[in-house]
C-alpha cells in the first residue's frame, strides 16, 4: 500500500483531535462534569485505538517488508523460470542423433556422473519425449538408445518415443564400454567382457579375466590385461561370437598407449619404445625409442602423429612418422604447439593462441591464424573449422582449407557475475552447431552454413 492511499484511509476513517487545543476552562475532556462513565470508557477505548493506527501507520514500512520476506516462499521462487544455476557449473552436454531424431543427455556439472535424457526434432527443437530417470550413459544406433539408469541397469528404447524394447539387469560398477557390429559391449568388472545383442538382448558371448576393451576393429575385439612379471597380454576376439583369434604378449603392465589401426598394432611402451606388430602373424614389423618424451596423438592415413616434450616447459612440437616402417616424416614446430586433428589431408595444429593448418603429405604450412584469445577449443566438421573460446564466449567458423573467416558469434553477457566458462560448442552434426550459453544457462541450435539461429530451448528442459 503506498504513502497516498494509506493518508487517504486515515482520513476517511478516523478524525485526530488536538486534545490540548481546546479551552481548558472547560475541563478535561474526559472529566466527568461532561461524560458518563461509560462515555468515558469508550472514549478511551477510542483513544487507545487511534493511538495503535498511529504507530501501525509509522511502521508500515517496516511491516510490508517483512511480510514480502515471509511470503516468498520456496513454492513461489520456483513458479518464476530460473535462467542459471546457483554456482554456474558448466553443464555436462552429450549429444547424439539417428536421422530427424537428436537425443541428448544434460548432467548438472562436468563433475556429476548421472543426468536426464531427452529426445527432440532435430531442425525444430521440439520435445519428442524425456526419460524420468537419471542416466550415467547412453548411445544411440539402429534407431535404438542403449541407457544405463542410475542403478547400472541396461535399457534399451525405441529412438522415436522412448517406449522400451529391453532391459537386463547389471551389477553394481558395471560399464557399457561400446557399440560395434550389433552388439552392445558390457565390463561388469576391470576384467570382464560381456557382449549382448542391441536388437533383443541376447548375451552373445562372455569372457572373464580378459582385461579391458580396447577398441573394435575390423571384425576383432581387443583387449589387455596385465600378466606376469610387469608384463601384459592383448587378445583379439571375433565380434560374431567371441572365439579368440590372437594373443599377444606385451612387455610392459601399463602401457603409456595402445592402438590398433589397419590390423596392426602400436604399443607406446613406459620407457617410450615405439612397437608396431601385426595382428595375423603376430610379426614385430618395427621399433623406435624415442629421444624425447612424447605421446601417441593419432594414428591416421598410413601416418603417427607425435605430441613431444623437451621436459624443461620451454617448448612442444610435433613429430609425425611412418606408420609403414617408423621412419621420420616431418616435424612442425611453433611455441607450445600440439597435434588437433587430421582430415582429408590437413593436419590442424594448436599452440597458446593460434591455430595452424598443414599438408598431412609434407607438413608444408597451409594457412596460420591467430585467435586473439588462449587456449583455443578446436573443432573440425564438414570443411569447416570451429574455434572456440571457453572463458569470452566467442566463436569463430573457419574455412577449413583456406582458413578465411565464415562467420563469427559472441555470447554477450553483461551480468554481474564473474564465469569462468561463459559457452561452449556442445555438438556438431548434419549441419548444426549446438552451443551452451551460461549466460541464460540455454542451448542454442545454429546453422552451421550462416550461424541461423534454428531454435533455442531453456537448458532446465533436462533436469525436468
């Protein structure tokens, strides 16, 4: 109520009389030569009433701010839609389509484990359905979502509604490691390999004290477990049905890195002795020490791509060698540079505050850009390279052969909060860039081609 109306009810309701005003030869006004004893009473009664107006009058103020602190309620806070989260933890993001359909699944930090999943029209945004349980993980394949609820257990639903094909109950700490040729891969323990069939469910095949999964590759799944003496074992399986085609002993327990690329396999030793060995035969074909420390980036077209350390903080690059024999290739140096990506022939390079493209064939530098920002994230898709900076919120689409700039967007936040993440490139797919503001704590689909805004939705949609 405002100073005006409560004058104005004051006025209408009650008459303040200046008692001390009047003739005092009259006497007092509650003396009994002019009123009767119950006048009397009354009027006291009236007077004690005015003077509790008075004072209610005077604190008005106070009295209305309490009572607007009493009446917020929490009920009442959450009828009013929430545009960040208390401490602006980035959310965790995974973002996974099948044709028209895109699935995601939102945990409320990079730290949290477990999350809401809901499925939505690719191009419009809108909710095609939502799960009501929390999820550690989930991958989408043969229009199926393969989930793991917060109780390890296994389901797997329909990617257009979310009814449920099949389910399978797991042990507690039980992981879903992959999906390859049809069948779900499933580690119960650190030793255990299980794989089911995506379509029904059915356990195809299962091997205990095989180590982990390493990759799948060409009809063979791989795995390593350590062995005796500080050494370790890698087993080759058939996908089909889980017969074992190779084993191979390797003389470290904990390789720095293992990978398998056209049926070989390359194995970063902790002394950082490169060996390559082929998968039929078992044959060593070669093996290099390295002279500084290094690690395996990629293996990519036939080339091993190298981040190397001086040991001292002063200086990176980058080795690339044959994957064929080991021989040297090329090596790029520029400041604290590491190995991004490689496709379709371009090796991008990062540094501090740059970015660098270079032939794949010769290391021949293609184009250099600097960022203006440090640490830049970078994303390559479809001819186009994405440059991102976390902490400013901007990002940058690049021609990925030239370099020239496509097109640029900022996340303009004029709060009054200091965030160390302001946005971030969530996904990139058939065309679309997904980006997560913390600004209004929103996830904006963008058009990769011109950065069209194609709809924009309220991050809270998955923690509903």
């Amino acid at each position: 109520m405002g100073y005006d109306e409560r004058k104005d009810l004051f006025d209408d309701e009650f008459k303040i009389v200046d008692l001390d005003s009047l003739d005092s030869s009259r006497g007092g006004l509650l003396h009994g030569r002019y009123f009767s004893g119950r006048s009397r009473f009354f009027l006291t009664i009236l007077t004690l009433l005015g003077a509790v107006v008075l004072v209610l009058a005077l604190l008005w103020p106070n009295i209305m701010a309490l009572s607007q602190s009493l009446i917020s309620s929490p009920t009442a806070r959450a009828t009013t839609p929430v545009t960040h989260i208390v401490d602006r933890t980035p959310p965790m993001v995974t973002i996974a389509t099948w044709g028209s359909i895109t699935v995601m699944r939102g945990a409320p930090g990079y730290n949290a484990d477990q999350g809401r999943l809901f499925a939505f029209e690719t191009r419009t945004g809108h909710v095609l359905w939502r799960s009501n349980q929390d999820i550690r993980t989930f991958g989408v394949a043969d229009a199926m979502v393969y989930v793991q609820w917060s109780d390890y257990s296994l389901h797997v639903l329909n990617v257009r509604d979310g009814s449920q094909i099949w389910q399978q109950k797991l042990v507690s700490g039980a992981a879903i490691t992959s999906e390859a040729n049809g069948l779900l891969f499933v580690a119960p323990d650190s030793a255990t390999v299980m794989a089911y069939r995506l379509n029904d469910g059915t356990l195809v095949w299962s091997h205990q004290g095989v180590g982990s999964l390493l990759q799948v590759e060409a009809g063979l799944a791989y795995t390593f477990t350590n062995g005796p003496a500080s050494s370790g074992i890698i087993s080759a399986f058939h996908v089909s049905d889980g017969s074992l085609a190779r084993r191979y002993p390797v003389a470290d327990s904990a390789p720095r890195a293992i990978i398998i690329e056209q049926g070989v396999i390359y194995t970063l030793q902790n002394n950082l002795l490169l060996v390559a060995v082929r998968v039929a035969d078992q044959q060593r074909l070669w093996q290099r020490q390295m002279e500084r420390n290094a690690d395996l980036a990629r293996i990519a077209d036939g080339q091993i791509y190298l981040n190397v350390y001086d040991g001292q903080g002063r200086d990176n690059w980058i080795d690339v060698w044959s994957a064929t024999d080991g021989s040297s290739l090329w090596s790029y140096h520029y400041g604290f540079v590491a190995f991004s990506d490689e496709q379709n022939g371009i090796v991008y390079a990062s540094a501090h505050s740059s970015i660098s493209a270079l032939r794949a064939s010769d290391g021949s530098l293609l184009w250099h850009r600097e960022t203006k920002f440090l640490d830049p994230d970078i994303q390559i898709n479809d001819g186009t390279v994405y440059i991102s900076s976390f902490s400013d919120g901007i990002f940058n689409a690049l021609n990925a052969s030239s370099g020239q700039m496509r097109w640029s967007y900022s996340i303009a936040y004029n709060g009054d909060v200091q965030l160390d993440v302001l946005g971030f490139i969530a996904h990139i797919e058939h065309g679309i860039v997904y980006i997560v503001s913390m600004n209004d704590f929103s996830i904006k689909a963008m058009r990769a081609s011109d950065k069209a805004l194609l709809w924009s939705s309220h991050i809270s949609l998955i923690h509903q």
